[in-house]
C-alpha cells in the first residue's frame, strides 16, 4: 500500500503533517472523510442575502466601488457589488495583504462568507472569494471540509484527495457490506460511496454514503460481538456446575439481613449461567452501595462447592484491599479463606498465596493486576470476576481467563450505564442489573452551590465533624499548575486558616500505594475528620462514618461520576450529604441541578449521556468504544438497530464468515482494531 508521501501534491514538506493527523497512506487518505460540506453551488440573490439562515452564503456580483481604509490598526477593505436584485457589500477585515489594490469596478467576483444585514444593505464578511472572468459562468461546488491542522489545510487535503481520487478509489478493496444486503438498503457501492462523500454532486448524495459507512461500522461492530458469542456457544468448553439443594437459603441464612430482591434474582442470573457448560460472559451493574460484593460471594460459594477456585481482580490495591475484608466474612462461614494477591506485598507472603493457589488448597483469589502476572497460576479456576471491568484492557481481562481453562466470567461495574450504549457496546455479554438499594438507607442531600459560598461549606463541614463525622473534600488537580483546585494547596489552606482545628488528610494518585492505604487506613479508623482527595477516592472506597462529601470545581466532572463521588458517603446510619460548588461565573446550574433532584444512577447516566455525547461518555465506560471511525453510538443508534439485525442474520446464515459475499466484512473484521477492541471478550 503506498506511503501518502508517493501521493501526487503530497511532498517532503507536506508528508509528515498528513501523518501528524494519522494519515500515513494513501489508504488513510481515503478513509479520511469530511465532517462537512461548505456549498457553494448557488449564490443567494443579493435582496436574500442575510435572510436564507445558512452560517455562511454565496453570492456573485459585478463590482461598482472599492474603498480600502484603516480603523483601528487594521486594513478594511470594502467593495460594492451589483446583481440582478440590486447592490451588496462584501467586506475584508485585516489579513488583507492580497486583496489591496486588487479590485476595480466592472470586475465579476464571488465571495462567500457571513452576512450582516446593515444600513447600506447585506455584508458579506468575506471568507473566500474567487475573481471571475468576465464571461465565466458562475460553477461553484460542494466543497469538502477536512478535519485540519494548523499546517496542513482542509483546502490542501482538498486539493490532494482531488488530484489522486481515482487511483484512491481503486484502494477501496472489498466491500464489508454483502451485496444482498447493500441491494436491500439501496446504498451505494463501496467505491461510488467513497467518491460521494470525497466529491458529492448534492448533499444527498454525500449524506447517504455517509450513512453507509456508519451502517458498515456498526455492522461489523454487531456482528463482531456476535461471532463472539456464537463461538463462546459452539465450544462446551467451560464447567458445568451443579447447584446443591437449598444453597440459596443457606447462603442467604449466614447473612445478618435478608437478601433485596433484586439481588436473588440476579444471583439467579448468575448461577443459571454456570450450570451450562457454555462459559458464562455477563455484565452485573449496580449502582454504589446496591450489594455487588455480596452476590460476587454467591457466585464464588457455587464454584467453591464444585470444587473450583474464583480470582477476583480490582484495579486498585485500596478496592481489592476491600473486596477482601468484605467477602472474607461472608464465606467464612462455609468455610473458604480469601487470598491476597498485591503488587506491595512482601515477597515471602506472596510465595505463600501462591503456592495455595497452585495446589488448589486456596479456593479464592482477590488482588490487584498482581493476579495476571505470570508466577500466578491456578489448580483449577472456575470463575473469574473482575470489578470496574472498564478500568481494564481487552488484553488484561483476557490474560486472568486464560489463567483457567475456559473459566465463567462475571464482570461488574458501580458505573450505570445507558441503556442504549449498553446494548452496543456491550453486545456480547449478559446483562444483570441490580436495581434496588438496601433498605434502611436515609437519601443523600445534594446542593449546588457557587464558590463564593464555600467559607459555609466549610462551616457546615465543621458542624459535621462536631457531630463525630468525617468528611470528603475532591478537588480535580494535584499541584497548582492550572486553574483548577489543587487538593495540596487546599489541604494546606484548610490546615492553617479555615478549620486548623480539625485533622486534615490528603489522598491523591501520586502517592503510592504504601501511603494510599495508610492515609485511607487512617481515615476508617476516625484519625482524619477532613480528606482532601482526587477522584482516586472515587469508586469503592467505604467509611461508614463518613457524611459529607464536597466537590469542588463540580463542573469539571460528568454526572455520572459526581453521583459516583457522591457515592462514598450514605454507607452509614446518618444522614449524608453531598456539595457541589461550581465556580461563579460557570453557568452549570442545570446540568448540577439533575444531581439535585435524583438519587437514580441510571437516570444520571442517560442524562450525561445525552449531555455529553457517546464518545466521551462511552470512553469512561469502555476503553475503545470512543475509538469508532465515523459512527456515533447515541447519534446514530436507529441506524445501529439495523445493523444489529442484518449481523444477527448474516451470523445465522454463517457462523464463521465464510462465504464469499462476507469475505469483505470479514477482512474489515480482522483489521479494524477499533471493532475489535469494543469486543470485550476478544
Ligand atoms: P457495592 O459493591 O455494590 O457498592 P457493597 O457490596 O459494598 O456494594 O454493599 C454495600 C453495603 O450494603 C455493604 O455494607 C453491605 O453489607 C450492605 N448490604 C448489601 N446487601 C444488603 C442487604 N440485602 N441488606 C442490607 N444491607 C446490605
Ligand atoms: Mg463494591
């Protein structure tokens, strides 16, 4: 494939600044498409101008009078042109090195480019113009708009993709979609598409072959989580477990308070899976505080009782730390002991965890990336459950499966996530949802308020503490090195002038694990009342004791992860509450104010969601799923619908893509890394 330097226009200047925007071939260049169009096929008559509500419009006049002047330093050039309906004006505002002394009346121009209606008629504040030949008949285009850098231009990446577009064409290779199919939806072909939306005749046409490219992601995107699933269906590979009599009630009967519904029914979900010799993939969602630990310790007693070990893997030392303490009472009464595996851990106590797990006398495994290394392995692994999946690569999931033959998996998330994303992104797993809180939990009070408040905040964390609470205080950054809240400079601040009477603590991610636990540890224990943290504190971490949480700079963070931080405190019996101060002259009100209102993680969800847009939202759910080329899972979910039925039909027909019309998608399949990435189980 050729190098976009051997390109025709592309030279040792340009080279290296297409491939500063990642196009490193002339393939690149191809699958390079515009975001927009500027059109600039038919000038608006200049009685319209100003009034067709386009962002910018076209118009072609003859010139009748040029005045060039200087107001304010800059050079102002003004010209009077005529049309057919009467006079406009068309306005250059410095940067006009070219223009001056370039205009006499008689000339034809056309110039495009914001109007202004003004007393002396439409103005066009020029953003491109052409001088016209006196008997030139106006021909404008569609213009494509590049995604561009400061050095290269979206009219150079134009003028390149113009030049060579019909050997370009020829790289378009096999079409991903299957003909039938292309025939049905009545898109163009793959190579016409490419030449619409790089040189549209009409917007149209460009629009549809766009959405054939999103219809051809999504397809091999549905259809790569499908294949997953059929070959994880096809291969009978994984243990099946038997589920002793009454196991249920004598898991529920060791616990001090009843089982909520929803987590009987998804314990249900989970064991249900592990009986079928089909490895179990399934997602369990909850929100923080809804119980996941609990229905972990039930999946990990059914594989205990079948004589199988269970490795659960979190992605910090603080929350596997924690996951240990919390299930090690609750299956120490059936007798099965919890072992640690940390990166900090002393290396004789590691030998030993190792060692029971090797000879299969350890029948659970809790630990930290530590699990995944290559001195840890596993009599017989049955179960593998790895918390805040999103946290953790394709390949890092991957390699604490292939510590056991073909193991169960359970992945669990306290991030909500939309509906609509989940379905996409997570196509190739089950879905368990715990959708119900404990009882007995008082609601957190949320408040937005603006900074100029926080002298109050702080009083009324003070008043908290009088009352024997803790508090939380998150700040975005570390140091001072931006205009953000740094949680050193605040945590010195609050020590010396705003509450030196309380016991201050400082968290953040540059400490290392050592001084992370120990400034955590010291916090559970009630030696610090105050916490100054980043979101490091984010998810997981549990003091009961604590009742306010204030997060500074709120605007800087997502809804959902503000009701994650929110999160950290209402574990206890005290009522808790949360403070969002906002900056003042930020206008964040009515995106806080959701927070306000609902307690409901999925609701928030949906909204930052909608707020937010699907990359950026997708991008805390799943490494990858930001990645896609062109498509846009909340944009253009309709879209992904369909593509979803057609994949679901193309892998009944045939299961391992062989046949010839699904060579194309099968080619796409293996070479995009995006696609495959979003397969969590590839
Ligand atoms: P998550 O991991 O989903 O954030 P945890 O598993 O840490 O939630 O549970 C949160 C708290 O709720 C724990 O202190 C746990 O003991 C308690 N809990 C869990 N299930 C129940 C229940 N059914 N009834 C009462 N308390 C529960
Ligand atoms: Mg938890």
């Amino acid at each position: 494939m050729s190098a976009i330097g051997e390109l025709a226009g592309v030279g040792p200047k340009s080279a290296p600044l297409f491939r500063e925007l990642g196009i490193l071939s002339a393939r690149d260049l191809l699958d390079y498409l515009p975001f927009r169009y500027d059109d600039l096929r038919f000038p608006t008559p200049s009685s319209r101008l100003g009034s067709t509500g386009a962002p910018e419009e076209n118009a072609v006049g003859i010139v009748e009078h040029v005045k060039e002047r200087r107001a304010r330093g800059l050079e102002i050039v003004e010209v009077r042109l005529r049309d057919d309906d009467g006079v406009f004006i068309a306005k250059w505002i410095g940067r006009n090195r070219y223009v001056i002394g370039r205009f006499r009346a008689g000339m034809r121009l056309f110039v495009r480019g914001r109007v202004e209606r003004t007393l002396a008629g439409p103005a066009v504040n020029v953003a491109q113009y052409a001088v016209l030949g006196e008997d030139e008949a106006y021909h404008g285009e569609l213009v494509p708009i590049y995604r561009a850098s400061k050095e290269l231009t979206t009219r150079k990446i134009a003028a390149v993709v113009e030049k060579n577009l019909p050997a370009l064409l020829d790289l378009a290779g096999d079409d991903p979609l299957p003909p039938s199919v292309r025939e049905r939806k009545g898109y163009p072909t793959l190579r016409e598409a490419y030449r619409a939306v790089h040189a549209p005749g009409t917007p149209q046409e460009a629009e549809r072959a766009r959405e054939r490219f999103i219809f051809t992601e999504f397809l091999a995107l549905a259809a790569a989580a499908q294949l997953r699933r059929a070959e994880r269906e096809r291969a009978h590979d994984a243990s099946a477990l038997a589920i002793p009599a009454g196991l249920l009630d004598e898991f529920a009967g060791a616990l001090p308070y009843p089982l909520t519904g929803a987590q009987r029914r998804v314990i249900g979900e989970i064991w249900d899976d592990m009986t079928r010799d089909v490895p179990m993939n399934r997602l369990l969602q909850g929100d923080v505080g809804s119980g996941k630990t609990l229905v972990a310790a039930a999946a990990i007693l059914l594989c205990a009782r079948n004589g199988l070990q269970s490795a659960l893997m979190a992605p910090t030392e603080i929350l596997a730390a924690q996951h240990a303490s919390k299930l090690a009472p609750l299956l120490m009464p059936f007798g099965i002991a919890v072992e640690a595996v940390f990166g900090s851990q002393s290396a004789r106590s590691r030998a030993a965890a190792l060692d029971r797990l090797a000879s299969g006398e350890a029948a659970v495994a809790v630990g930290t990336h530590a699990l995944i290394t290559d001195g840890v392995a596993f009599a017989r692994l049955g179960l593998a459950i790895i918390d805040e999946q999103h946290r953790f690569g394709v390949e890092q999931r991957a390699r604490l499966r292939a510590k056991g033959a073909s193991p169960h998996t359970l992945h669990m998330t306290a991030t909500p996530i939309p509906r609509t994303l989940a379905q996409s992104v997570y196509a190739d797993l089950d879905q368990s949802k715990i959708d119900e809180l404990p009882p007995g939990r008082t609601p957190i009070e949320t408040f937005a308020v603006r900074s100029s408040r926080l002298p109050r905040v702080y009083e009324f964390v003070r008043a908290n503490v009088a009352r024997g609470h803790q508090a939380y205080v998150v700040a975005p950054a570390i140091d001072e090195e931006s205009d953000l809240t740094s949680v050193v400079a605040e945590a010195e601040r609050l020590k010396n002038e705003v509450l030196p009477e309380l016991r201050i603590g400082l968290l953040h991610g540059r400490l290392n694990a050592r001084e992370k636990d120990e400034v955590m540890g010291r916090f559970a224990r009630g030696e610090i009342d105050v916490l100054l943290a980043t979101t490091v504190v984010e998810v997981g971490v549990d003091v009961p004791n604590a009742s306010v949480m204030v997060v500074l700079d709120a605007h800087r963070y997502g809804l959902a992860q503000l009701h994650q931080l929110r999160g950290r405190v209402g574990r206890g019996a005290a009522k808790s509450f949360c403070v969002l101060v906002y900056p003042d002259d930020t206008r964040e009100t009515e995106r806080l104010a959701i927070l306000t209102e609902s307690t409901d993680g999925f609701r928030i969800a949906e909204e930052d969601l909608r707020i937010r847009g699907a990359g950026e939202f997708a991008g805390t759910v799943q490494a990858g799923a930001a990645d896609l080329w062109i498509a846009d899972l909340v944009r253009d979910i309709d879209v992904y619908r369909e593509a979803q039925r057609e994949a679901a039909q193309i892998v009944a027909d045939d299961p391992e893509l062989r046949l010839p019309e699904h060579g194309g998608l099968h080619a796409m399949l293996a070479r995009r890394p995006s696609t495959r990435a979003l397969v969590l189980s590839s």
